[in-house]
C-alpha cells in the first residue's frame, strides 16, 4: 500500500467514525442540557437522567427489553449452534448449500415482510401477541445470525483434532465437549452477543408483533418521538450507549482470556 494510498483509506475510515459517532454524541450533550428542546443548549444538568430513573414505565420496558434480549439471545444461540454444526457434519454439498440459503434467508429479507409474516403465522395460530409472539419472532431472526457467527469457527478447525480423540477411543459426546466446543466457543460468544444486540436494536419486527401489554424501548422511544422531543430519551440514549460500549469492551476482553487459554492449552506439553 502506497503512502497516499494509506492516507486515503485513513481519512475515509476517519471520516466512516465521524458520520456514526458524532449524532450520538450530539444526542448525549443535549442530554446534560437544563432546556427542554435540543434547538439550543442551555447548560450542564443532571435532571433528565434523574427524571428517567424517576419513570417507572421506562424502567419496566427498559428490563422487560433486557430480559427479552438475554433470553432471545441464549436460546437463538443454542438453536443456531447446533444447527452450525448439523451443517458442518452435513457430507453432501448441494445438501449443505441448500441449508445455507434457507439459514439466509430471514437475513436477507426485509424486515417489514418478516414481521408481517410472523403476524399473519400467530393470528392464524391463535397464538396472543405479547412477550410470547416478540420473543419467538427475534429467537427466529437471530438464529441465522448465530449460525453465520459459529459456522465460520467450525470450518478453521483442524479435522485432525477430532481424528486423534476418536482414535484415543473418545466417544461422540467427549469428543463434542471436549474438542469442538472449546474450539468454537469464540463463535458462539460472538453469536449471542451479535443476537444479544440485534435484539436490542429490533424495531420494524417487534412493532408488528407486540401486543397492548408489552412494549420494547425501540417501540416506546417511537412513540415519544412522535409526540415531540423530549430529552429524557437523550438520558436513555446515553445510559445505552455506555452499555452498549462496556458490552464491546466485555466481548474483547473475554475472546482475548479465552485465546490465551486455547494458546496456554495448545503449548502445554
């Protein structure tokens, strides 16, 4: 890579950061601010974020939000793991192709014609529209997303590893707990974090297939968006960003703990 090369990728990447960053960081500064509006900032306050805290219906949609996210994201990602491996033991390749463009599917498709494909699939069931209908309906989209995260883990692993513990007399379970799943436990962390967040952020699917009794923040952030600004949102913005960041940096540290075991492991005599 040429020098102006370089400099060019630099200032594009430079330049990428900007465009996402600065309207969140605009959002966080008129969260401290003593107005009502965000046409002027007025002075640092710490109101807002005590009015939030003072909101109790935020407070239960921001848990119910949470609950659902860890909930959706754990199950989509036991789902989606065993059905990385279903495709990684899979011999035929038109088989295993075939399965990859179904797993494709819900991620390539539009996200108004999912929701309005799970509605019309739970009216037709009967099936209530509440926590029940927004947890299938983002354990169902997430899926995909895990499979995509763990599958790529299972292609690097050495065949070798497996052929050794077999031949050691292993039987299908040990050599699935003991070999495999440590090999690919980067995938599958990157996978529940990945189903984790999408969750949090859904908003087109969840607003389709909620019901009068349960609202998620994406949903209850629209409807007082529409009614007008109000910087208690700009508090609860802030608070997400923050976990959202210590979420990241939680991930990092964890997948660098778990790479310097598999290294300590691997170098062990």
């Amino acid at each position: 890579m040429t020098k102006k090369t370089k400099w060019f990728a630099n200032g594009y990447l430079t330049l990428v950061f900007v465009l996402l960053y600065v309207p969140i960081f605009y959002l966080i500064m008129y969260s401290f601010s003593t107005g009502k509006t965000m046409s002027h900032y007025q002075g640092f306050t710490w109101a807002h974020y005590v009015a939030l805290f003072q909101d109790a219906r935020m407070i239960q949609i921001a848990l119910d939000t949470l609950l659902l996210a860890l909930l959706s994201a754990l199950i989509a990602t036991a789902i989606g793991s065993l059905g990385a491996l279903g495709i990684y033991a899979t011999k035929k390749r038109q088989t295993r192709n075939a399965l990859l463009s179904l797993n494709n599917i819900l991620m390539v498709s539009p996200d108004v014609i999912i929701g309005a494909s799970f509605l019309i699939f739970f009216t037709f069931l009967g099936i209530g529209l509440g926590f029940g209908s927004v947890l299938m309906s983002h354990i169902a989209f997430e899926i995909p997303i895990v499979v995509l995260m763990v599958l790529p883990r299972l292609q690097e692993m050495s065949t070798t590893m497996i052929d050794a513990a077999e031949d050691l007399g292993a039987s299908s379970w040990q050599v699935l707990s003991r070999v495999i799943l440590p090999a690919i436990i980067p995938g599958i962390l990157a996978g529940y974090f990945m189903a984790f967040t999408y969750s949090l952020d859904d908003f087109a699917v969840t607003f389709f297939v909620t019901g009068n009794g349960f609202e998620t923040l994406s949903i209850e952030i629209y409807a007082r968006a529409r009614q007008g600004i109000d910087l208690e949102v700009n508090a609860l913005s802030g608070i997400l960003f923050v976990f959202a960041l210590l979420l990241v940096v939680g991930y990092y540290l964890l997948t660098q703990y778990t790479a310097k075991r598999q290294k300590a492991g691997v170098k062990r005599p």
